[in-house]
C-alpha cells in the first residue's frame, strides 16, 4: 500500500477524519512558513540571523511542534521581504 492509499483508507474513518481537518489551519501555516522561507533561499539559520528568531525555533515552527504567534510570523515574514496576509475562506 502506497502513501496515498494509506490516507485514503484512514479518512474514510470519521473520527480520523475530523481530527485531520482539524489540523489543516495549523499545517496551512507551516506550508507557508517552509515554502517562503525556500522560495527566499535561505537556511533556517540564515533566517534567524535576519530575524533575531532562534534556529530551533523556526526549526519548531517547521516541524509543526511549536504554535506561532502572529508578531512571530510577522517577523519572518520580514526577514524574507514578505508581508503576513490571513484569510477567511467560505467552507467548500
């Protein structure tokens, strides 16, 4: 069984299901925070030192073990020349 499969065969199980989803937001942010920080060319430790942010800390943040604050993504986000945006989607 490959990867997808796993996960296909996991959501089909409503209790799996609605704890996946309900992670989402917080793996949207860490998408956005790997994606920029790559998309900027920089290293996590080049990033810290930009920012004043520690390494293991946005290492955290990357790895999904740590819940940024806004003032925290702001920062990042102006280490790399970007801007945070948040926004509320209508449910599909």
């Amino acid at each position: 069984m490959n990867l997808q499969d796993m996960k296909q065969t996991l959501l089909s199980n409503p209790e799996v299901k609605k704890e996946y989803e309900a992670l989402q937001p917080e793996y949207a942010v860490v998408r956005a925070v790997l994606e920029a920080r790559k998309q900027a060319r920089l290293t996590q430790q080049e990033l810290a030192d930009m920012t004043g942010i520690h390494r293991s800390d946005i290492s955290k943040l990357e790895n999904g073990t740590s819940n940024p604050t806004i003032g925290l993504l702001q920062r990042l986000a102006e280490g790399m020349g970007m801007t945070v945006r948040v926004e509320f989607v209508p449910k599909s």
